[in-house]
C-alpha cells in the first residue's frame, strides 16, 4: 500500500517560522545557563547527522538495541499479539523499525516525528519494504499529546520508543511525557521503549564525542539551523562541541562552549556569552533496573518485559498502560 500524505501538526507564523522553535530558543538564550531542548537537533541535516552518529565505531546503543531487536522477535510478538497499530514517536529513518514490524505482524505503522520531509521520506521508504503494511506519517511535535489518524482509531495501539531518546528528558518531563504518551496511545496500549544502562564513564563520554567529531557538527549543527531560520548571526566557529558525564545525576551533558566573547543577534533580539559560557544542548541520562521501572511506573506505565543485549549495555523494555487508581 502506497503511504499515506499523513498529518502535519506544526504551528507556524506568516513567515513560515515554527513559532515553538523560535519560543524555545529565544526562551533558552535568555536563561542565566543557557539551554535549548534538544529536540530542535532535527532539522532534515540534523537529521541525517544523527543516523551518521550511529554509524560510529564509539556509538554502541544502535548496535545494543539493533541486537535485542532482531533476536528477541518471538517474545515480542508472544506478549503484543499481532494487529496492533504501531505508533513509532520520533521516528528518524525508522532504521530499526523493520526488525520490530517484522516480528509481531502489525495492523498498521504510524510514524511521528518533528522533522516533515525526512519523516515523509523514510515513511515512503518503509512502505516500499512493507507493501502490505498501511503507514500513516505525522508531522507533530510527539513530546504533546498526538491526535492519531482516524484510520487507526479502534486498533490496540503499541508505542515505539527507541533510542533511548527519553534519556534526553529530565525527570519530571521524561514523566509528562510517559504520561502524554499514554494519552495518545489509549488505556489498553502498550509501550515498548528503548533505554540505555549507567556503565563506565569513558565509554559513555567517547559515545557522545567520536574521535570523527561527527557528533560534534551534530551539536554546532544547531546553531546553523537558528541562523537559518530565525534570522540569526551566531558565530558558529567560535563554539566547541563539549560532552562531560555527569554522575551525581547519571547523565551525560552535551554543550556548545563559547571560545571567545561572542555577540549575536536571533530573530532581532541581542545576546551576548563570555568565553567558556556554554549553551547547554542535550542530557542523556542512564538507568539501572530499578530506576528505568520507578521512571515508568511514574508515567503511567506498568513494566512487562526488559531484554538487554549480550553484553548488558542496553535494555528494551515492554510496559503496559497501568489503570488509573487510588493508592496503594
């Protein structure tokens, strides 16, 4: 079946802007510690950056979770069933997604990603390897409740989050969104999600900084994208990727760190950052058994399943949507 033109859920000004863009930016540049959500990263070249970082020989979770996907197929379908209506957020180039569809004979496959054309594109891609699959693309901002197409309305619904891009949320987001989750997928839904383990530091901090520095153009990449759409000068060359561990909170912290004085302008509003200011751009954080589940369980979802990869460094998890009620 030919994909369908999807849902576009993206609220823009007359100039074509994307009026959450321009708040969170301006918002985040105007913070004491400057901060921008790192869900702006995907841009169509952000996009593309990111799935060449999983390409990297220091950048283990794709391999991790890639391996828990195609090996734990069988399981999978035994505790989904067959007929449900994929719902994927953040769904990139859906590069792992086969594994998955494959595996527990889908009704259906909703990708929703913030980034229009690459969602279209590897919409279109994946419906050309599964012609009998019907796919439903939607461009929406997914860290919001997500009104899914009405072709799927009815059908048990199972969440795909891998990645372990809920890592990217602090704790109390990571929970609203679990929460959001919930809401869009409907109280008899599942969600499988993908979520990386605490393990030593020099193997998290090399994971976030490859020697190729693909993740450092990645980070800088950013800045190019506001100078682009939101009539900004940053000096992007005066920035240095920076990727540090941070322990007390089990995350890793990406920065872009200013190299000199900088003054610059973003949608007609001045900003100025001293030498060695930085602009906080990305957390991922790291679980261990119990927290992954305390997480989940604080977002409405009730753990059924973990798998890790062989070497432990990974884990997907199968939660179910927990029913509403009063303590205990």
């Amino acid at each position: 079946m030919a994909v369908e033109t999807g849902i576009r859920i993206v609220e823009e000004d007359d100039s074509g802007i994307d009026k959450a863009f321009r708040a969170d930016v301006l918002a985040g540049l105007s913070q004491r510690q400057k901060a921008i959500p790192a869900r702006w990263f995907y841009d169509e070249r952000g996009s593309q950056l990111f799935e060449d970082i999983t390409q990297q020989p220091e950048y283990y979770p794709t391999r991790a979770e890639t391996e828990i996907l195609s090996t734990r197929g069988a399981e999978f379908a035994a505790l989904t069933g067959a007929g449900r209506a994929v719902v994927e957020f953040g769904s990139g180039s859906s590069v792992k997604t086969p594994h998955l569809l494959r595996a527990i004979s889908p009704g259906a496959y909703v990708p929703i990603d913030i980034s229009g054309e690459f969602l279209r594109e590897s919409a279109a891609a994946l419906s050309v390897r599964f012609p009998g699959l019907p796919v439903f693309p939607v461009e929406a901002d997914f860290t919001k409740p997500v009104a899914l197409p009405d072709e799927v309305q009815g059908m048990a619904m199972l969440g795909f989050f891998p990645g372990s891009t809920i890592g990217n949320l602090v704790p109390r987001t990571a929970v609203d969104l679990l929460r959001s989750m919930r809401e869009t997928l409907g109280p008899d839904s599942q969600l499988l999600i993908g979520m990386d383990r605490i393990k030593d530091e020099s193997v998290l901090e090399a994971a976030y900084d490859d020697a190729a520095g693909v993740t450092a153009q990645f980070n800088r990449n950013l800045l190019t994208r506001i100078n682009r759409e939101l009539g900004g000068d940053i000096p992007v060359d005066a920035f240095e990727h920076l990727a540090r561990w941070n322990d007390l909170i089990a995350r890793i912290e990406m920065h872009l760190r200013a190299t000199r004085d900088v003054a610059f302008t973003v949608a007609g509003r001045r900003f100025t950052m001293k030498a060695g200011e930085t602009i906080h751009t990305e957390n991922s954080h790291k679980y261990d058994p119990r927290s992954s589940a305390a997480l989940l369980l604080a977002g409405g979802w009730t753990p059924l399943a973990d798998w890790t990869d062989a070497d432990g460094r990974f884990s997907l998890i199968l939660a179910e949507a927990s029913e509403y009620r009063m303590a205990p």
